[in-house]
C-alpha cells in the first residue's frame, strides 16, 4: 500500500471523520483540516459528521513528523469544532467513511452511517452535552510521605528504637527491614490519600477514568491520576478544590483541558465497521 502522501491525484471518494456534532445543517468551516484540507458537515436527523473529502487509503507516511502534524491538525479542527457546535464526538485519528457500492455517493455513505449508529449517537450525546474533559494528576514529595509515617506509624517508630539500640552489623540489618516497612506503609498511606483525593473530585465529576500508569520518580509520588467527564459550571467549583490541595505542603496537581470528551466516548462506528476505514 502507498503512503498517503505518494499518491498521484487520488479521487476522493472517502470522507475523512473528525467527529460528530449536534447539528443539523450544512456548514464549511473552511480550510482547517489536515493538509489544509477543507472541513464541512454532512447531517442526518439532529446530528452531523465532520468532515472532508479524500481518498479511500489510510493516512500513512515514514516521516514521523508528517505523521504527528496531521494528528496536531486532527485535534485543532475538533478544538474548532467544539467552540462552533458546543457539544461534539470526537474520532480518533485516520477515520474514513468508504462507499458500500457504486450507486452510493460519499455524502449518503455518511449519513448511512449515522442513521446506522444514530441511537447510539444520541445517547452518547446526550451523556456528554455541556461536559468536558480534564486531565488531573496529584502528585506528593517522596520526603513528605515520609516525614508523615514517621509521626504516624507506630510500627516504623518502633523499628527505629531498636535500630538505635542494635550494634552496628544488627541495626544495618533492621535498617533493610525499616526501608521495606516504609515502602508498605507508604502504599497504604498513599493509597488512604488517592481515596481522600477520588472522593473530593468525584463531587464535582459525571464520571471519572483512573489511569493505572502513574509516573512515579524518587522525588515525587503521584497519588491520583485521573481523566474526569466534569460539568462546565461545575468547574469553577473543581478548580477551589483542586488549588486548595495544590497548596497542601509537598503536594502538587497537574490539571489539562478542557479536551475532547474522548475517555467518555464509545467508538462510534463499531456497529458499521464495514464502512470504516482504519
């Protein structure tokens, strides 16, 4: 198969998805699209696809630079999209809508496969109208979860008296023990902290998406790292809450969006995968 970018006048009979909008009417949002590509709406019933037209191949390239600006112009006509129509499906990257036969034009290729997947549009719709996404990650110095079992934990204070109290080739030998304790009492207390954390932002989140990968260093410990679906006049709300831990000593919080609700989205278009180009 060529690169996308090898191919000599391609007819463009595809139309390539960006996502779906509430929105039922014809609109050019003009040439905002990967490769300057002009972007429109093609709507059935009280939805559209945003789209543009191109070649039924996949978007392909062995320059990863190439490969990562068109993600880039993905996402920047979804951030256009979403200001335009308030409430809009995000696609991942290199959706594309083919013809089932020739007697099917690319426009009725769309709106075949909205009606296809149209109650399953509304509901994700409506389950996303007036929301978006946000990115949150609450980190703690690694010396402050410390500092905090040292004054807490019972067990850890014993071990450090016997240490003390150890000659010199005992105590390195409890000292090991003492660093696997800290090691297990931290997860615990790091643990009891996440679901001090969950429930403070949970009151001001639809649903919320933990990520398991946390990035952890010797220096810093993250504690929570979660995607939540949050209400837009519940924001203001959630950012008291969120500056209020910031400014608890030894923590930290890294809070991105709003984003595209992705995370809270089915793959629109798993009912009618024959349609897809992926």
């Amino acid at each position: 198969m060529k690169n996308y970018d090898e191919l000599d006048k391609p007819e463009t009979t595809g139309r390539y998805v960006y996502g779906i909008a509430e929105f039922n009417d014809y609109i050019n949002l003009g040439e905002i699209g990967i490769n300057r590509a002009s972007v429109y709406t093609i709507s059935y019933a009280d939805f559209c696809a945003i789209v543009h037209d191109c070649p039924e191949e996949p978007y392909q390239s062995e320059n990863e630079e190439v490969v990562k600006n068109w993600i880039m112009e993905h996402q920047r006509v979804l951030d256009l999209a979403q200001e335009k129509f308030t409430t809009v499906i995000p696609l991942g990257f290199d959706n594309i809508i083919k013809c089932k036969n020739e007697t099917e034009s690319p426009e009725m290729a769309v709106q075949n496969w909205l009606k296809e997947d149209l109650p399953r549009i509304t509901e994700m719709i409506e389950k996303i109208r007036g929301k978006d996404e946000y990115v949150i990650h609450i980190s703690c110095d690694s010396n402050k979860i410390i500092e905090a079992l040292l004054q807490q934990s019972d067990n850890i204070k014993k071990m450090q008296e016997e240490i003390n109290s150890k000659p010199s080739g005992l105590a390195y030998i409890y000292k090991k023990k003492l660093d696997t304790l800290i090691k297990t009492e931290s997860e615990t207390l790091a643990n009891t902290w996440f679901q001090e954390l969950y429930a403070q932002i949970e009151a001001y989140a639809e649903e919320i998406i933990i990520d398991k990968n946390k990035r952890t260093t010797k220096e810093k410990i993250m504690i929570l790292s979660v995607s939540g679906l949050v209400e837009r006049d519940k924001l203001e709300a959630l950012g008291d809450v969120l500056e209020e831990i910031n400014n608890r000593e030894g923590f930290s919080i890294h809070f991105s969006g709003p984003w595209p609700p992705y995370s809270f989205v089915d793959k629109v278009g798993t009912i009618a995968d024959d349609r897809l180009r992926k």
